[in-house]
DNA sequence: ACATATACCTTGACACACGAAGTATAATAT
DNA sequence: ATATTATACTTCGTGTGTCAAGGTATATGT
C-alpha cells in the first residue's frame, strides 16, 4: 500500500539527512534505498528530491561535489555538514514528539 | 515545544474525525480539548479548524447542524457521517503505516 | 538502431495550513 | 457605566512543500 504524501510531507528532509549521515550519497541512490528499504511502499518524486537537495544546501545542512565518474552518468554527491548533523538530531526528537501528540489525538 | 505544522499537515482530518467519533461538537470546543489533550503543545489555528470542517463537509464526512443555544454564541455543530468513521478508521490504519514507513528510513 | 537503466535539472500548478482581519454575544473586571 | 476578555464563527489572501510533466545526457543490453 503506497503511503499518502500528506504523512510524509515534512520528514523527506529527516530522510535525506539520515541517510547522508551515514555516508555521502547522490539522489539517485538515495531514492532507490528508499524505495527497496519500503519495499516499494514509498518513494519520493525527482522533482521533491531534487527540491528538498536545493533546500538543504541553501540551509546548509549539506554541501555537493561532482563525483569524478569518468564512466558512467555524472552524480552529484551531497555530504551532511555539523549544522546538518545537529540539525537532523534535533529534529528527530521533534518529529517523535509531534508523533506521540498525534497519536494521542486519534486515540492509537 | 511546539509542533511543526508540516508534521501535523495531513492528520488534521483524522485528529477532528477522532473527536467527533466521540460525540458531536464544535470547532472552538475541538481545539480547546487539542490544546487541553497535548498540554498546549498543539492547536489548530482557526483558519486552519474551519478549512478542514468544510472539506471534511463537502467530502460527506461530517454533517453540520446550529445548536439551539439561546444564551450564548452560536455554535455550529458537526456529527460524523457513516462515511466518515469508515473514513477515519481506514486513515488512522494509513497512519500507522506511514509513521512506522518513516521511523524505518529514519532510524528510530 | 532502439530500448532501458542510470543520473540530473527546471517550470508551473496544486493543496493544505495559516496570518490577518472581521462579525457578534456574554461574562467579568475596573 | 464601560472596557476588556472569552466565546464562537467566517473569509480572503499568502506561503510552503510536493509533484506532474517536460527536458538533457551517457552507458549497456538486444
């Protein structure tokens, strides 16, 4: 079952992050783990991706290189910053927060 | 603590459904009981409240009637419809799926 | 030659939440 | 008496995040 995008909306930025926290990766990557780790239940559209990239490197939270692939398509690689790192710390205590005060309201 | 809206945005539906599965009531009574249940960690803002009560009404999810109030202000009450409960049931199991779609990619 | 997979980018549209402002009555404080 | 606060609803315009639809480019398989 696909996930509604209204639920998602605000967490792509989490998502992105905790991935970058783990390694430096490109988008294309990233939504593929996505997708497989949902196992198809969720992915986010390019144009999101690529939107949310945009924003995290305006906040710096991240910053990008061109990986130096002399074989295959060109990737963009992002790398997460120390502001980024707090940032997505922070911001998975918010996001379990605002999940405990939802789950009360509907009564889960 | 606040919440961000953008991790509210999309459950605002099913926090007013939950209400109203209790019993009917009122936009201004539903987010006082919001800011009361989450210690004032949360409310809905009234443009907010009012925009989902209309969509929730033009979707057949609730139906709306004024309370016979002859003191006070007037109150326009809301009364899930059949639609509504199946609606709510249904998203509060998406819901579900969601958070837990997203505690996975986020590592919690 | 053609399709498919990889990989990135841009533009415009849409939906939801919200700020700001307004209307109206009842209760309470000064 | 009159000013303020609490109750209660409404509408209009704006902003943000997501996405549909389009595009570019290279490598590999058939």
């Amino acid at each position: 079952m696909l996930i509604a995008s209204d639920f998602i909306r605000g967490s792509t930025e989490i998502i992105i992050l905790a991935h970058l926290m783990k390694e430096d990766s490109y988008g294309y990557k990233i939504n593929k783990s996505i997708s497989d780790k949902t196992n198809g239940q969720y992915e986010l559209k390019e144009a999101t991706l690529y939107t949310v990239f945009k924003r995290l490197e305006d906040m710096e939270m991240i910053v990008s290189y061109w990986g130096d692939e002399n074989k295959a398509a060109r990737r963009r690689y992002y790398k997460i910053t120390d502001l980024g790192k707090k940032f997505y710390e922070e911001s998975k205590k918010e996001w379990e927060d605002a999940q405990n005060v939802i789950a009360q309201l509907i009564e889960i």
